[in-house]
C-alpha cells in the first residue's frame, strides 16, 4: 500500500523525492506507534492502580474488622479478668470468715 503513496506524492510533489517522502512515513508510523505503545502503557496503569486500590481498600476493611474483633476479644477478657479478681477476693473473705467461725467454734 505504500508504493503507490510514494508514486502519487512524488507526482504531486517534485521537490520532495521518494526517500524523503518514505523516511518521513517512517517517522509517522514510529510516533504513531510510539504513541498507540504509551497510551496502551498508561491504559494498563490506570488498570492496575485501580486494582491496586481496591485491594488496599479491601484490606483496609478486613484489617478493621479484625481490629474489631481484637478489641471485643480484649474487652471480653478484661471482663473476665476483673469477674475473676471479684471472685478471688470473695473467695479470700469466705474464707477468712470460715477460719474466724472455726477459731471462735475451737474457743468456746
């Protein structure tokens, strides 16, 4: 397709031989294709920056819901730990109460 070009601008345009004429279509062909090549490049970024994105975000989400969990699973413990603390001291003044029953039963 490109003899034919080359034939009709060197018959429309004397000053301009068919070597120039073709090394200039060269030219054109390389940026054009330069171009198409760093707009698919570009396209394929925004693709990924994108999908990089919803991935940060979706584990952003999982990382707070996980915080979520750490934080009740630390307020159940905590619960339990001072339930256990009330419990030991109760447990401490029976059995203080106990051993004074039983001294004052061994008075008497």
């Amino acid at each position: 397709p490109r003899a034919p070009l080359l034939a009709r601008l060197e018959v429309e345009l004397p000053s301009c031989p068919a070597s120039a004429a073709s090394m200039r279509l060269d030219v054109m062909a390389r940026r054009r294709a330069f171009r198409h090549a760093s707009r698919a490049l570009e396209l394929t970024r925004e693709v990924r920056m994108r999908e990089l994105a919803h991935k940060a975000k979706q584990l952003l989400q999982e990382l707070a819901v996980e915080e979520g969990r750490l934080q009740l699973r630390w307020e159940e413990q905590t619960a339990k730990n001072a339930r256990r603390s009330r419990l030991d001291r109760e447990l401490a003044e029976m059995e203080r109460t106990r051993q004074a029953r039983r001294a004052e039963e061994e008075a008497l």
